[in-house]
C-alpha cells in the first residue's frame, strides 16, 4: 500500500460519497457528517490493514529464521544495553 496513491483514492472516493449523500439527502450538514465519519472509518481501515502486514511479514520471517536461544541471556542483555546507549549519546543519535 503506497501511501500517496492511497491518499489520492481515498480524496476520489470521499467526493464520490460526498456527491452520492448530497444527491440523496439534499442535506448539506448531513453530508458533510456522513462524509467525515466515511473518512474516519476509511483512516481504520487503512491503520488496521498495514498492522495486518506488519504482523504477517514478522511472522513469516520468525518461521524463516531458526529460533536460537542465546547461551547466556544476561550477557546479551548487557552488550545490548551498551549498544543502544553508546548510540544515543551521539549528537543527533546517528547510527554510523
């Protein structure tokens, strides 16, 4: 889902609404209600469909990589915990 081409469907498809609701209702008020509830629920939509392939994608690749559990998970917390440190105290947290 290409965000830019998403934004611009939704744009078309909330003026088609809003048309089809004018057209309907003769409402000018109502339109515009119905119109911003469409838009939010299409805003979900679009929020729970990327989180669907997020999720999909991590569970694909832990099936992809082997489960390796660490032989000393204390140790591992520890360099961790230096790395990530050693990096935000870099001006601008640069990762280089």
């Amino acid at each position: 889902m290409f965000a830019p081409r998403f934004v611009m469907s939704m744009f078309g498809a909330l003026a088609a609404f809003a048309i089809a609701t004018y057209f309907l209702t003769g409402s000018l008020a109502s339109t515009a209600v119905q119109t911003l509830i469409c838009a939010v629920l299409i805003q979900v939509g679009y929020f729970l469909a990327v989180l669907f392939l997020v999720w999909k994608e991590a569970r694909e690749r832990r099936k992809l990589s082997p489960g390796k559990l660490p032989a000393d998970p204390t140790n591992d917390e520890k360099q961790a915990s230096k790395l990530s440190l050693r990096r935000l105290n870099r001006p601008r947290h640069f990762n280089s």
